[in-house]
C-alpha cells in the first residue's frame, strides 16, 4: 500500500538554507560532509565515507538489489592562479562557470593558515570615474578580474604577509533569499537544493516509517561539478540511480521552474527508457506537475557512474532553475513537487524483475514500445 508523503516544506527550505550556508566549492567539502553526517545521525539513519569523504546512508528495505538517491555537495567556486605585483589575486575558475557572473561577487579567500579573508571580485578596469567608457570594453574572462582582499594590500609581498597563497580556496558568496511568494533566490542551488530534497524525503519516511519493498541508497558525491561525482560511491547492489539535479529553464528549453523536470538524455546520452518511464508515470499518477526536457550542454552524477562501470539503470530528476551557473532562482513548489515523486519512487516495485541479477538470460527481459 503505497502512503502519501508528509513532506515538511519548513524542513526542506531550513535545511537548504544551512546547506547553503557552508562553503563548499569542489575539494574544499569537509565542512558539509560534516553537517550532512550530524544530520543523519539525528535522523537515525546509518551511513558511511569514502576516504575523500562522500557519503552513503541506507533506507533498508527487503533484501536483493537496492535503489539509490543520488545528489552532490559541492559547488562551483574558485582557486588562487597568481599572486599580482598589484596586491590583488587572480583566479582559476572550480567548476564550469562564465566569469561574467564572477564579476561583483563578494567571496571567502581560505589560506592553509586557516584564515579566511574576505574580498570582492572585480573587473581590472573597475570604476567608470578612471576608465570612462573602457569599463564597458573590457572582454569576458578569467584573466580579466581580479580579487581585492579586504586588508591594505599593494605588492604582492602584502599578499605573502596575509599567508595568501597559490592554490588557496574561494568560495562565492549566496547571497540566498526566500521570498514569501516561494521563489527561492541563490548562488550555489546547484546543487543543494537537491540534498535539501532527499533529506526532507528521508525525514519523511523515516517519521512516516514507511516499509520499502527495496533498499534505498542516499548518495551524497562531492566533485560532481569536476566530473567525478558517483565514480566511487557504488557497489554492486543497486540496481536503479535516479540522480538529482537543477533543470535549465531558459526559452529553448522544455524545463518548468514550478514544477519536476524529467531529463530524457544529457550531454553523455539517453537515460534508461523503463526508469524514466517510471518516473514519469508516477507524475501522471499522482498528479505532480512535470515536463520532460533534453540537456545539450550538461553532464550530472549518473554519467560518472556509468563510465566506473557500473551497470546499473540511471535517471535524471530536475527542480526547476532559472540561471543555472550564475544567479539563480527556484521556487518551493518546484522543490515540494520533486520531494513527492522521490517518496513515491521509493515506495515503487522494481523496475524489472530480472534485474536482480548481474547477468542472466534472455527470459523476462523488458521491451520497448515498437519491439
């Protein structure tokens, strides 16, 4: 009998702004590995780290193979490149991202001393009142903004004295705002929005106590946005991975920011047909509002579980986001609608029967429509 999720919308957006709260751009995680470890204990869910530290929590269901949440810590950030003669810093980006949506950004500069210094990122031609018209000439690009560290710095030797150094982390500053009409403004959505989500799910079935047919994998990754992501987190018990993540809201997309966007294929290839289709059905059963999309330019978690070699069935589940990689936006419906269909999922039978084994033969293999 399949029970209808209790998600506290409180919950889910509270935790997304703790999570959003902590630095956390690629190689620089321990802080949120941390965090999300302390919250499973209080939620009596058992988990365990890899050396690097992501993390795998289990919601035990009947023996045999499981199924597995997957979504990513990390975010886009930065990395000190040089130390400049000027005092200033510059930069190398941590993730894929324009440095057009660098420019302005107030930021956290970590040294291996320990100290956090705190600085803006600016254009090299910064002010109109000295460059007139040639701050509006000025390409896009690392190599065109610095970092202004918030103490006297004029020589590179300043920067020495701070303890800055080459390879120094830095992380990009939210700036998170909730509105009370639900739209959800920040950097750093991406992806924390979806670890607000599966643990919201997970609270829920954990105060539900809802039975699962299987047992259900949290996977928490945290180089994602360098590509990595699920390579090492696996093992061979699982079956299914619906990977969570921010749909691209733009016009040449098929995505909905109110509402769950279902992806079909990514920049690595389609997603498995019968999982998705699941997933899909779900919607239509229980009445959530979706779409399906194509994702040309965008590669998630289950690309880097297939490649390790994993043979497992992979989906790509999306809250909506306007601006992806930059500014952006979300709504706590989209969110609230994402969390649904993930309680659903959980409670669902397998997707099929005969994947219980590794290899097996041509008996009960599914088809496709047209076969």
């Amino acid at each position: 009998m399949t029970v209808n999720p209790s998600i506290d919308l409180d919950y889910l957006t509270s935790m997304l702004k703790r999570l959003i709260d902590i630095p956390s751009p690629s190689g620089y995680t321990d802080s949120i590995v941390h965090f999300v470890s302390e919250e499973l204990e209080r939620l009596g869910i058992p988990f365990e780290l890899t050396r690097r530290g992501a993390i795998r929590a289990v919601l035990e269901g009947n023996p045999g193979p499981g199924r597995a949440l997957v979504a990513h810590l990390d975010t886009l950030g930065a990395m000190v490149k040089r130390l400049k003669p000027n005092g200033r810093v510059e930069l190398a980006p941590i993730g894929t991202w324009s440095a057009r949506f660098a420019e302005g950004a107030r930021v956290t500069l970590f040294t291996s001393e320990g100290a956090a210094r705190r600085g803006t990122i600016l254009p090299l031609k910064a002010s109109g009142h000295v460059y007139n018209e040639g701050v509006d000439q000025q390409p896009v690009g690392w190599e065109h903004i610095e970092v202004r560290i918030d103490e006297f710095t004029d020589s590179l030797d300043d920067l020495v004295q701070l303890g800055i150094c080459v390879g120094d982390y830095v992380a990009i500053d939210p700036q998170f705002e909730m509105l009370d009409n639900g739209f959800i403004n920040s950097r750093h959505l991406d992806n924390k929005a979806g670890v607000a989500c599966v643990l919201a799910v997970a609270q829920a079935i954990q105060t539900q106590a809802v039975a699962l047919d299987q047992s259900c994998y949290l996977l928490f990754t945290i180089f994602e946005e360098v590509g990595s992501g699920a390579s090492s987190i696996l093992h061979g018990d699982i079956a299914e991975m619906v990977s969570i993540d921010n749909a691209t809201v733009a016009p040449e997309q098929n995505s909905v920011e109110a509402g769950i966007t279902i992806s079909m294929m990514d920049s690595s290839g389609p997603f498995d047909y019968h999982l998705t289709h699941r997933l899909i059905d779900l919607c239509d059963q229980h009445g959530l509002n979706y779409r399906r999309d194509v994702f040309k330019y965008y590669r998630c978690d289950a690309a880097s579980a297939v490649e390790a070699g994993n043979d497992l069935r992979t989906a790509l589940v999306c809250y909506g986001v306007d601006g992806s990689h930059g500014y952006e936006r979300t709504h706590q419906f989209s969110l609230f609608e994402l969390a649904k269909l993930l309680h659903y999922y959980l409670q669902s039978q397998p997707i099929v029967k005969r994947d219980e084994y590794d290899l097996g033969p041509l008996q009960d293999f599914p088809t496709q429509p047209g076969d």
